[in-house]
C-alpha cells in the first residue's frame, strides 16, 4: 500500500512539471497547432475540392456534410499526431536524468520499479489529458457544423486514442531509458514532432503519396492507428452521403482519404488493424519490461559494488 502512495505521488509530480514547464507544453503542441494554421490557411480548401472532384456532375451534397467530413478529416489527423508527438514531449525522465533528480530518487526507500513505472504512467495520463481534450472540441466543432457520429462511432475514437496513447507512451518510455543527454532527446521529440505528420499521412493522404512511401509506412503500427481514426471520424457522415451517392463513389472518397488501406494490394480490415496496434503494444509492453528489469539491475549492482 505503501508503495503505490509513492507511485501516486511520484505521477502527480511528474504531471505537475509537465504543465508547470510552459515550453515543453508548447513544444507538444506543435504538431496540432501546425495542422489547424494548415487547415485554416489552404488545407480545408485542398480537402473540400478533392471531396468535391469525387462527386458526380449533377450531384450535390450539402455543406453541412461536406464540413462534417473535412473536419473530421482534421480532428483525426490532429489526435493520431497528438497521441505520438505529445507522448515524447512529456516525458519527464530525461529531464529528471539531466537535472541530475533522477539520482536523490534512487537513495530514498523507493523501488526502483515504481519510479520507473511513474513516469510511464505519468506520460500516459498527461497525453491523455491532451488528446482527450482535443477529442472534446472536435466533438463540440462537429456539433456546430454537421455532426454524424453515432455513440458506437464515439467509443471507437476513444479506444482508438487509448491504444495510440499506450503505443506512443510505451515508445517513448522506452526510448527514454536509453537516452540520457537533452540534445538527443531534444532533437529526437523534434525529429518526431516534424517527421510524424507526413509519416502518418496527417497533412495530405497517403493515398496522394508514391508507392514507396506506402510501402515502408505499411510496416509502422501508427499507420494503421491513423486509418482507424480517419474510419471512425468518417464512418458518420459517409453514410449519410451513400443514401444520395453510389457505392463505387463513396469507395473512391474512402480511398482517396484514406478511409481504407492495402497491405501490398491486400486491403486490411478493420479487425486487423486492431490486432496490429494491440499486438505492437504488447511487443513494446515486453521490450520496455526487459529494457527496466536489467537497467535496475545495473543499478543495484553500482550501489554494491560502491
């Protein structure tokens, strides 16, 4: 019981810096804010011309429909970013590793496991507090301009945020383990927090990008986390426009926004892609248990040794 007052008490500190650092908060926010400028600025534009250019001469939908699904479009970009870019920023173990914290924890009565254990939790619970939050507002801006979503559709995003969280703070966590200097973590969060946008297809679909591109981003577990977000955003509103368009028109809008995904020419369902992000998190579940289980016996062994 003890201990997990410890545990309790390390995660509330480690949320707290998060916060309290207001540029380590900022740089989380990077990839999101990026990705609403985009949208505002020529994004929406690009998005509602190319739903547009899939719809039949003579055929019209109405514009509560056309923003549902562009917003959706954003909002599902948005989070899949945010689950991975928000989940490196926050994790306080390098930070506590450089400031030389990391050191006064090992000499008190606190195992080795929980301080560990507390900042994966804590990475987890503050990149949920973000992502949960952005999955509110797209709630409330797709109430505003068309909303479509059943409460099936609703549950789905948030367990698909949940998984995304634990892949990114898993990955994260197990990363930071192995770093140790704030010039490679921090170019490593930026690398992410650039790199991750066009890797996941969040700025233009992957559908747009040359086969070897989907080829490699077919392998990363974070692409199929990304086309499940996009289902379930779209699924609403999808099939509201299928009672006036036909089939072959909304496989060619799902297709071209990536509502769908081929594994080299073998479209992958939407069972699969769970098994895949489920699968990837229990593989990372295993590496980051072997990764602490010998980096605490280490440690113990420096402070016989001394």
């Amino acid at each position: 019981m003890k201990e997990f007052k410890k545990l309790g008490s390390l995660v509330e500190r480690n949320i707290k810096l998060y916060f309290k650092d207001k540029m380590i908060f900022f740089v989380s926010l990077i990839t999101p804010i990026i990705l609403v400028v985009l949208f505002l600025t020529f994004l929406g534009s690009v998005y509602k011309d190319t739903l547009l250019n899939n719809i039949p001469e003579g055929v019209l939908i109405g514009e509560k429909m056309v923003n549902a699904f562009t917003g959706g479009w954003l909002f599902s970009s948005i989070l899949t970013t945010s689950c991975i870019t928000v989940s490196f920023c926050s994790n306080m173990m390098v930070n506590d590793k450089i400031s030389k914290s990391i050191l006064d924890f090992r000499i008190t009565p606190v195992r080795k496991s929980t301080l560990q254990l507390s900042y994966t939790i804590s990475n987890f619970i503050t990149t949920f507090i973000i992502c949960f939050t952005a999955m509110i507002i797209s709630l409330l801006y797709l109430a505003i301009v068309g909303f479509y979503l059943s409460f099936v559709d609703v549950l789905l995003i948030f367990i698909d945020m949940i998984l995304a969280i634990s892949f990114g703070s898993l990955l994260a966590s197990i990363l930071s383990l192995l770093i140790s200097s704030q010039g490679a973590w921090s170019a490593l969060c930026s690398l992410v927090s650039s790199m991750y946008g066009f890797l996941c297809g969040a700025y233009m679909p992957l559908q747009s990008c040359g086969d070897g591109v989907r080829a490699v981003v077919s392998f990363f577990p974070g692409t199929y986390g990304t086309i499940l977000f996009r289902q379930h955003y779209m699924r609403g509103v999808l099939n509201e426009m299928s009672e006036i368009l036909p089939n072959e028109v909304i496989g060619s809008i799902k297709e071209s926004f990536d509502g769908t995904f081929s594994f080299f020419g073998h479209n992958v369902p939407t069972w699969a892609m769970y098994l895949v992000m489920i699968a990837s998190v229990m593989i990372l579940v295993g590496i980051y248990l072997c990764i602490t289980t010998l980096k605490i016996k280490k440690i113990k062994h420096l402070v016989n040794f001394k």
